[in-house]
C-alpha cells in the first residue's frame, strides 16, 4: 500500500489508518475526544436525559453548541436520540451500547482523575 493512503474497513485485519485525514474513524475519535463530546459521554453514563437537563448538567456549554455535539454523536452511533411528539416536543438521549463501551474509558479517566484531585487536597 502507498505511504499514507488510507485503509478501507474491507482489507483484513487492517482496521483504518486513524491518521489519514480522511479516516471516518478519526471523526469519531474527534467527536468522542472534543471538549463538549466527552463530557456528554459523562453526562450519559448512567441516566438518559433530556436535553435541557444535559444543558443544565454540563455548566458552561450553550444551547448551540450541546446541539451540534449531540448532532455528530448520534450521527456516529454513540448517542441515541427520542423525540415524544408533544407540545414543544421532548427530546430524550441515551448512550448506544457502541457509546456505553467508548464511554467506559472516558468515565474511568474521569473518575482516576477526580480521585486524584480529592485525595491531593485532602
């Protein structure tokens, strides 16, 4: 294979090159890993939430910005979204068993990270 060409899912046991510019995995590691993504991960780890709840729950990101995040993670799979058709209609999300896995590492560095915190300001 030519330097720096891209692996296809196809070719065995190759997996793709997450560092080729085009990689649709290096999205989803991008999505995951962004600012806002790996706290929605967080937020999801153990209740489905509405969206204004999530809002409430991760201080500091806007409206529009919990919107495009969920957007791309429900896009990848990680993130499953509900939509009762009520009178303003409310939407629910939900971690996919894909997002359940990859949010395990991240809530496990969360949680390493917390406990490090606590235990250095004791």
């Amino acid at each position: 294979m030519d330097e720096g060409a891209q692996l296809t899912q196809g070719e065995a046991g190759t997996g793709y090159e997450v560092f080729h510019t085009d990689c649709p995995a290096r999205d989803v590691v991008d999505h995951v890993t962004s600012k806002w993504g790996v706290w929605v991960l967080i937020a999801l780890r153990s209740n489905d939430l509405r969206f204004y709840e999530l809002r409430d729950s991760i201080r500091g990101i806007s409206e529009k910005m919990l919107a495009q995040t969920l957007r791309a993670l429900v896009e990848d799979g990680l993130v499953w979204r509900e939509v009762e058709p009520t009178t303003p209609p409310q939407v629910t999300y939900g971690l996919t068993e894909f997002g359940q896995h990859l949010g395990e590492p991240v809530t496990e560095l969360f949680d390493r990270i917390t406990e490090r915190l606590s235990r250095s300001s004791a």
